[in-house]
C-alpha cells in the first residue's frame, strides 16, 4: 500500500488539489492561470498540506508509543500474576 505522503505520490496530490481548486474557486483558479503563477500556488499549497499530514502523523506515533510502551509492574508482582501465566 502506497502512503499518501509518499514522493511518487505528488503528482496525484497536486492533481487533487488542483481539481477542487478549480472546482470550489473557479475565479481564483482562472486568474491565477492567466497570471501564471497557477503552478507555483499548487507546489506551495501541496508543500503546505503534505507539512500538516507529517506533523499529525508524528503526533499519532508518538501517542502509538506512549500507549503501548507504557509498561509498569503491578504493585506486588509475583510469577503467579505473570502475564505469561
């Protein structure tokens, strides 16, 4: 399975993007394509999306660490309690 943030993948991101701009700011869209700077503003706004998708999948890793490798012995713990039975 390939991740979304992967570097193959910018092309289909910037495409994404590129057809819901179109889509939901027709205006801005046009002007920016008769101005040239169409391109420009889909490298930076995928560049802006693809920094917010890393930092909230490092915040989910960390919470994954936390979580699972929050280990503490019982407060009398004994090889009858063993979690290997």
């Amino acid at each position: 399975m390939t991740k979304p943030a992967d570097e193959s993948q910018k092309q289909i991101r910037l495409e994404m993007i590129r057809q819901a701009f179109q889509n939901k700011a027709p205006q801005m869209y046009k002007e920016l394509k008769s101005l040239g700077q169409l391109q420009k503003f889909l490298e930076d706004h995928e560049a802006k999306m693809m920094a917010c998708y890393n930092e909230e999948e490092n915040k989910a890793w960390e919470k994954t660490l936390a979580t699972f490798l929050d280990f503490e012995d019982p407060p009398s713990f004994d090889e009858t309690s063993s979690p290997m039975g």
